[in-house]
C-alpha cells in the first residue's frame, strides 16, 4: 500500500505518521508532503524522509492519501483523487458537511461506511471528542440537547499556536517583551480568549459552528439542540469541554456510567478528575465529573467534563482507525 501525507511536517500530519508507524500499518511506501521541499524532515521506522513539495505528480499514485494541510490543498487535489479510486482521509473540514459524504469516527459510527466510499473527512477534534462521549449516552436515554464550553489547547491551532504560546511563556519566565499576538486574537499566555476561528455577523465563531453541525452528523441526530463556546486556553494539547445534556428519557447516573463505562474509544473516570495534560498521547475520549443536574435520583439532565488529545484521537488517531477500518471490511488490499 502507497500512502502519502499532505501538511506531514505540521502538528496533525507529524502525528499521523507517528501513529501510523506505531500501529504497524502495512505501508510499501510513505511520502511525505508538504509546501515545499525539505531535507530529511520526517522520520519513519527509522528512516529520515525527504519531504517534497505537494503537487499532483506525487500524488499520481499513491493508495491512500491523508491530508493534514488547509481546505486549499484537499479541494485542489482530492476531487481527481477520489475519481481515479484513490482513497482520501482529510482532517481539513472541506468536505465534513457534503451531502453523501460520510462522517466518521470509526467508534461511533463505523457501520455508515460503504464500499464505494472514498472520499473520508476527519471531522473537527472538538466535536469528535464530544460525539465519542455523547454516543454512549444517545444509544442508553436518547438525547435533545447538548450545551458545551470548550477549553481548546494552543496546538489545536497547529505548530505556529504552540510556538506562539511557548514564545510567550518564555517571555514571562525571562522578564523579556511578551511577543505580539498573530496566531491568536489576543495573547495566550496567562490568559484565556473566548474566539476559535472567526465570529460572523449572529455572534457565532467557525469553531462552534464546525461543533454543532458536526456533532448532528456524527451522532445522526440532525436535530439535536447544540449550544458551544468555544474558548482557547494556555494548554499545549488536548481538548477539555464542560458538557451538560438533557436525555430523551428518564435515566440515572448509574446507567449512564455503566454506559460510558462499557464504551469502546472511552474511559469513564467514575471519581476524581481528569486533566488535559495527563491524557496528553492517549487514544481515547477521556470521561469524568459524570452527575445528575438535579438532586432526585432519575433525572433528564447531566453534566460531565470531557477531555481529549485533539491532535490523536481528534484527528490523526481517528484518521488512521478509518484506514484500519478500510483494511479490515476489505475495501482496500494491503
Ligand atoms: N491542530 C489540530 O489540533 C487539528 C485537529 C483537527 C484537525 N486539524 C486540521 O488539520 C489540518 C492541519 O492542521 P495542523 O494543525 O497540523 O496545521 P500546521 O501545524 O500549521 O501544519 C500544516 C501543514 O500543512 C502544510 N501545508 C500548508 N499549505 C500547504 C499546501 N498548499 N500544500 C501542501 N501542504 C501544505 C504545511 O507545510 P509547510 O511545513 O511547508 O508549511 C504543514 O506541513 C488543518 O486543516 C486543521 O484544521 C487540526
């Protein structure tokens, strides 16, 4: 299998090669790509591999494309892919929300991919995060409405946020100048900025929008009331979000527990808490502070605190598992 990875030498595609290599895919060749040519930039089982600029000729024929670069990019180059047979999986949102094009976090919604597929976005880390806790909960009491404050680290804004934040966190340590905010509408350091992405003309950012919308397709429920903030805070990695839901029926903590806690791609901390920084390289939707809105036992309402790493399981992890799943229904030969 030919694979190639477009945006390789940025924060989604460095890890998408990593976790490709650590779960052992049955790779021939691996390409690395990015916006221009680089001298032995990536490092692959061992080897250290050249990166050459992204053009159509390196992708003429690979297998299996990922693209971890902008929309520019996967709308540019994906379309020919996927009309030759190629199979494309871009952590970009520019196909997330086509019509006929599946959204899926093979945990949550594996079962919605055909053979004729080819074309896989990887959806938003944020809502992917959200989705993979909030399934368990739809398919145990049903669900109506989602309202989530998300506390989104620096490098979900990928390597030039995490330099950002870093350069200014050296800054203070040094008593030196704080460096202008550029990645970020303010500076992040020492601080937290309630904009991810863009706000438009109603008050919404991108980021909340790509949650909402997002988080309707994944969980099937294009209905689904979704309320998001989105905030970024001086984390490096990995995303927490404040969650609180109401269910379809009346239900208790206990059976919802029971149900995070028998759910494959979660783990449900059934006490204590769990912090962005300890979930830093896990491949999992991490789940605590799980209780009931009101004091009685059966109740419609919940809250929980949900943590992920954004650049793993939000996006290269994820990734990958569509490969593998690919493999493994037999729509792709090895
Ligand atoms: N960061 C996250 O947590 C996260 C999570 C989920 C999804 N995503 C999405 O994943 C994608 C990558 O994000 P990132 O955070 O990894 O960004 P990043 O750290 O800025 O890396 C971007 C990568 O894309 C390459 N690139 C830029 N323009 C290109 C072009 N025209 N052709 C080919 N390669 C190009 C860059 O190459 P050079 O080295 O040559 O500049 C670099 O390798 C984005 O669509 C983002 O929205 C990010």
């Amino acid at each position: 299998m030919d694979v190639a990875v477009v945006g390789a030498t940025g924060a989604v595609g460095e890890t998408i090669v990593r976790v490709l290599e650590e779960r052992n895919l049955p790779i021939a060749t691996l390409r690395p790509l990015a916006s221009r040519s680089q001298h032995a930039a990536v490092r692959f089982r061992g080897e250290s591999l050249p990166v050459r600029e992204a053009c159509e000729q390196e992708l003429h024929d690979a297998d299996v494309v990922f693209f971890a670069s902008g929309e520019d990019a996967s709308e540019l180059y994906a379309p020919a892919l996927v009309e030759r047979g190629a199979f494309v999986i871009d952590n970009s949102s520019a196909f997330r929300l086509r019509h006929g094009v599946p959204l899926i976090i093979p945990d949550v919604n594996g079962d919605a991919v055909t053979a004729r597929d080819r074309l896989f976005p990887v959806a938003n880390c944020t809502a992917i995060i959200l989705a993979t806790a909030l399934r368990p909960i739809r398919d145990a009491a049903g669900l109506t409405s989602v309202t989530v404050a998300t506390y989104q680290a620096a490098s979900g804004a990928g390597r030039a946020g995490l330099q950002e934040l870093e350069a200014q966190e050296r800054a203070s340590l040094d008593e030196l100048a704080e460096p202008p905010a550029r990645v970020f509408p303010r500076v992040l350091g020492r601080n937290v900025i309630p904009q991810v992405g863009e706000i438009d003309s109603s008050g919404w950012s991108t980021e909340e929008r790509k949650v909402r919308d997002e988080t309707r397709k994944l969980l099937g429920l294009p209905e689904l009331t979704v309320n998001a903030t989105a905030v970024r805070v001086p984390v490096r990695t990995a995303h927490g979000e404040a969650v609180t839901f109401e269910t379809r029926d009346t239900t208790t903590r206990p059976r919802l527990a029971g149900a995070l806690g028998a759910t494959s791609g979660v783990t449900f901390h059934d006490g204590g808490i769990v912090t962005p920084r300890e979930v830093e390289g896990s491949d999992v939707v991490h789940v605590a502070r799980l209780r009931a809105q009101d004091a009685s036992e059966a109740s419609r309402s919940f809250a929980m605190w949900v943590v992920g790493d954004q650049l793993r399981t939000g996006a290269a992890t994820t990734a990958v598992q569509i490969l593998e799943l690919l493999l493994a229904k037999g729509y792709l030969a090895a």
